[in-house]
C-alpha cells in the first residue's frame, strides 16, 4: 500500500475516532513507511498515532525516523514512554541516538536509560568516528563450546528475545576470546546430543574494533555476510555489525562519493534539510578553484591570439575537442574510482590500467577522428584543417583516458578520496590540455 493511500485510511479513522480500527490499521504499516507518513501529518496527530502502537513497534518505528523527528518525539514524550524506547532499542541505535541528539535532549535520554546500558552506551562512543567499533551492537548470542545442541537451543530461547539477531551463533572461552562460529541452520540438522565445538566453524571472518566501516562494508559484499564479528586486540569478542548497519553505510559512502565526483562538499544531513547557505558553502569553494583553473585555458587561448586571427576557424572546433576530451576522461575515472571503491583495482595495477586505457583511448580516438575528417573535408573542404583537428582528437582522447587513469589511482596513493578526481576537476585539466595541444599542432600544421 503506497504512503497516499496509508494517510487516507489514517484520516478517515481519526476523524471517525475508531481508534481501536487505527490501532489494529497500525500494526499492519511497516515500520520503514512511517517516516513518510509522518512527513504528511501535524505533529498533534504524529504524537496520538506514535502513542497508540505497541512498545515494540514504537521502537521500530522510533529508530527508523530521522534525527529532527526523533528530537520532536522525545521532547513529547513522557519519561515512562522514553524509557519503553530505551529499554527496546539496541544499543548500536541507542548511540547513534546519544551522538545526533542536542546536549539538553541526551541528558533527558541517559536519565530514562538503565545504568548498565549506559555503561554500555559510553564504551561506544570512545571508539573513533567511522570505525568499526560505532557500527557495532552489543547484542549477539555466544555459547560454550562444550555445550549440547539441545542446551544450545534452550539457550538461544532464552536470551534471544533481546538479540539482534540470532541466525549466527558466536563460541566463546570463559575470559570471551572467539573460538568459532555456528549458524541456526547448523543446529538445526545437527544431532541433539552432538557437542557446539564439533559443528562450529572456526575459520571467522571478523574485524577489528578500529576497522575503517568502508573495509567493513567491503567484507560484508565479498564474503555474502548477514553479521561479522567485531573482536578487540586480544581476540575478545566486543559485539557484532549486522547486514542493516552495513548498508547504511554503503548508502552513505556512495552518497559521499557523488557529492565528492560532483565538486561538492558532502553534508551531514539530507538536501532538503540542508539550508540554502550550507549548500552554496559546500559548492562554492571548488567552484572557485575550478574557475581559476579554468582561467588558465583563456590565458592559452590568448597567448595564440594571432594563430587564431591567422585562421579564424579554429575556434569552432575548441568546443567539441574539450567536450570529447573531458568525455573521455570521465569515462575512465568513473570506471578506475568504482575499481578502487571495490578492490578490483590496486595502487599497484597502474602501469596494467595505464596500458589498456591507452589502447582504449587509441581505438576510440582513431574512429572519433576518421569521423570528423569526413565531417570537415566534407564541410570545409580543407584536408589539413581535418589532419590537424583529428590528430589533435586522437592524442587528446589518449591523454584524457591516461588522465582518468592515473589520478585517481595517485588520490588513492596518498590517502586521498579518488572521488575528488572524478568529472569536474578532470575535465577542467582535460580542457587545458587539449586546447595547449591543439594549437601547438595547428601552428606547427600551417606554419602560423
């Protein structure tokens, strides 16, 4: 059911005050699609339709909103209901709760939270931005390794409820060192008598506490991970990333990278809540230094002033030599930055990716120029006119493509985000070059 149709129905019982209909009509909305609906009430009706789902759902619902929302419940809700949340809410969310929250909001929220939960809330919070250990959740189902499949089970029934997931099963030693790993399905087949060690597997993939969370969410695609255990310097195991988390991240890092391939600045929070100057400060300042690189092809342009008074033509054909030139390289640094961001491409594969884009480059100039001489003999019926723009058509290709190579690939190196070199910084050099390039070979051509 879409959002439009949800609000109707919403409407037409609060009007009608059938609230034990809307209580029931509540429990069948998924959590996710509240966030838009409340987008589309006043706030007096958020609050009323907030309070009549259960504790459970509440919570769902609660972690699913953004920051502003979450602010404005709280503020709305009574302790009793704020403890509800906190006693529901895993503690991974319950940071990242704490860390968006104002400081007269965190203060309401710590004193409705349970003191071994806050405990567990500040150990989070000291590990650095971005690292595996602010992803984490503390949730996780851990066994012995001498137990039973069967004591296993009676196990996981009994502290389940309160776990993030329990589709993967953690074997620990007594001081909470990670031996291995057993999944429900294992049990599942496994006989009732057979010991947890036995079936478990001990070749772990896990991360450590300080792990970038982009090497984490890279794990996740690689090995097909719905969980990855998080282990400290000694091998204990200090909580779980699940699937959620992970891709959260991913659609954070990719929205990074288009605001950082745009020549943006990216921003903490979503467009539409990001005001106007926040936008043009975030824009502004690689427009500028894009401006003033672009100050440099006029400077070129000029300083061949009488080339280009010799034979007014040229100038018609500077458009379509930087267009195709900044094209071509976009190309490439678009496909060398998404090999980078998956791990296909190494710092070390340069001269192997250097060498095809050359070969690529060199095909695709070649036919770009055999086209465009046509074109020109045709239209202008000037063979060297054609010689020289297709010339200067190949090498700008080759050198674009070596451009969207090379400097991503060298961001990469030192620690840099290869994003930054992606269409707008590239094609401003690309532009450069390709008009240097193309009157120095015109006035080498007609002697000028």
């Amino acid at each position: 059911m879409d959002t439009e149709n949800i609000l109707e129905q919403l409407n037409n019982l609060i009007v009608n005050r059938r609230i034990k209909d809307l209580r029931e009509f509540l429990e069948t909305i998924n959590s996710a699609d509240f966030p838009s609906i409340f987008d589309n009430i006043d706030d007096e009706k958020e609050i009323m339709i907030y309070r009549l789902l259960t504790k459970a759902k509440a919570t769902e619902v609660f972690v699913e909103l953004d920051s502003d929302e979450k602010e404005k419940l709280i503020n709305c809700l009574t302790d009793t209901e704020i403890k509800n949340v906190m006693n529901e809410i895993y503690m991974d969310d319950a940071a990242d709760l704490i860390e968006e929250m104002p400081s007269n909001v965190v203060k309401r929220i710590l004193t409705n939270t349970k003191p071994a939960d806050r405990k567990i809330i500040n150990e989070l919070l000291k590990y650095p931005d971005d690292t595996a250990g602010t992803l984490m959740t503390t949730e996780f189902i851990d066994l012995k390794e001498n137990m039973t499949v069967s004591e296993a089970f009676k196990f996981i029934k009994k502290k389940g409820i309160n776990k993030e997931t329990v589709y993967n099963c953690y074997v620990l030693t007594i001081d909470r060192k990670l031996l291995g790993i057993v999944d429900i399905k294992d049990l599942l087949i496994a006989d009732r008598e057979q010991l947890v060690k036995d079936i478990m597997d001990t070749n772990v993939i896990k991360v450590c506490t300080l792990e970038d969370q982009e090497e984490v969410t890279k794990i996740f695609d690689k090995y097909d991970l719905i969980a990855v255990p998080v282990v400290d310097n000694e091998n204990r195991l200090v909580g779980i990333i699940t699937i959620d988390d992970a891709i959260d991240v991913i659609q954070e890092e990719t929205m990074e990278d288009f605001e950082k391939m745009a020549a943006i600045t990216p921003a903490k929070d979503s467009y539409l809540k990001t005001s106007v100057f926040t936008h043009a400060k975030n824009r502004i300042v690689w427009l500028l230094v894009l401006m003033i690189s672009g100050m440099i092809t006029g400077e070129i342009i000029e300083n061949f002033e009488n080339a280009i008074a010799s034979l007014p033509i040229l100038v018609a054909f500077i458009p379509m030599l930087m267009g195709t030139g900044g094209n071509s390289g976009s190309q490439s640094s678009t496909l060398i930055i998404r090999g980078l961001a998956t791990d296909e491409i190494t710092t070390k594969d340069i001269l192997k990716t250097m060498w095809k884009e050359f070969r690529v480059g060199l095909l695709v100039g070649i036919a770009l120029a055999i086209i465009n001489s046509i074109r020109i003999i045709i239209q202008y019926q000037d063979p060297k006119i054609a010689f020289t723009v297709s010339i200067t058509l190949i090498f700008t290709v080759i050198l674009a493509k070596q451009l969207g190579c090379i400097l991503p690939i060298a961001a990469k190196k030192m620690n840099l985000d290869p994003a930054i070199m992606a269409s707008p910084l590239l094609t401003t050099i690309v532009d450069t070059v390709s008009v240097l390039l193309f009157f120095t070979i015109s006035t080498a051509v007609f002697n000028l």
